[in-house]
C-alpha cells in the first residue's frame, strides 16, 4: 500500500465533524483503553451532537492531520469556561491512524496544538496516558510535559482497570 505522506495540519470545524466521528470512533475501536469516551454511546451521537463535545468553543480548538485529503490524525485542547480557570488546558482526544505514525504525525498535531495553546496566553496544559503508552509518554515529556501522578484504576473497558499517569506542562516556564 502506498501511503500518501500528512500534508497538512489545521484547526478542525464543522465541515470536518462526518471525518472527525469517523476517525474517532476508529480510535475507540482500536484502544479503549487510551480513551474515557464509549465507542456505544458516540457511535450512535448526531452530527450536531458529536461537534459540541469534539468542537470545544474557543479557545479550545481540535486539530487534525490530513493526508490525501483524508482526516488521519487529531489532537484537541479544551478550556475551561470558568473565569478562574481559563489559565489552563486539557489536551483529549490525541490518536493518529497506525499507518500515519512514523511521520511524526502525532508531535506535529501536539506542536500545533502548543502553538496554540500559547497564542491563547494559556499557562497550563494536562494529559492523561494510559500507564504502559511509552510513545505517547516520550513525546509529551518531549514537549516539556512532566507526571504529576497516577490516576489508579481511571478506566474500566469491560472488566480490565487501566491506570492513567497525569501530566502537566507550565507554559510560562518553558
């Protein structure tokens, strides 16, 4: 198979939502274990529905990695509405199409989403990776992400428990 190398990285919208459930529900499919969403309930979310959980109002944005035209990868940042929280920000929802991981699909949606992150003068970034994920732990604590702790038994797929290491990255003191 000739796989077509990610051209692009942008801001997704509303135009993107029928691609972006797609590779989300793919994302399920292939790890439950690295998600806190239910492949059941998303499957069965609307349109509309779909882009108010995966769309976050600014700040927040998803962004995504095409290649050929086609939705291959996404990270999201979401923030908090709340006056005395809008410092700081959740990066969810990061996965990238298996075929699209040796090029550096990934630090390029996590890059993007930082520069981000910045121009919107937030200070604080968290993630949570499920404990064993090793590449994902190397590129954020690439990128300055630092644990923080562990989140014993955050996730139940079916009757197996995965721990989550949570990790944080100050902005304004990188």
């Amino acid at each position: 198979m000739n796989v077509q190398s990610v051209a692009s990285i942008r801001a997704l919208g509303p135009a993107d939502i029928s691609q972006l459930h797609s590779l989300r529900l793919e994302a399920l499919m292939r790890h439950p274990e690295a998600f806190g969403g239910d492949f059941a309930r998303e499957a069965q979310m609307t349109p509309d529905a779909f882009a108010r959980e995966f769309l976050p109002p600014t700040p927040g944005a998803m962004f995504g990695g095409f290649a050929a035209g086609q939705l291959v990868g996404m990270a999201g940042l979401s923030v908090p509405r709340s006056a005395n929280q809008r410092h700081k920000g959740r990066v969810f929802a990061v996965y990238v199409q298996p075929l699209y991981r040796s090029q550096r699909t990934a630090s390029r949606l996590v890059d993007a989403l930082l520069a981000h992150a910045r121009a919107s003068r937030l200070l604080t970034l968290t993630i949570s990776v499920t404990v064993g994920n090793a590449p994902a732990e190397r590129l954020y604590a690439t990128r300055g992400f630092r644990p923080i702790g562990t989140i014993h038994r955050s996730l139940m797929v079916g009757r197996q428990f995965f721990d989550e290491t949570m990790m944080q990255l100050e902005l304004d003191q990188a």
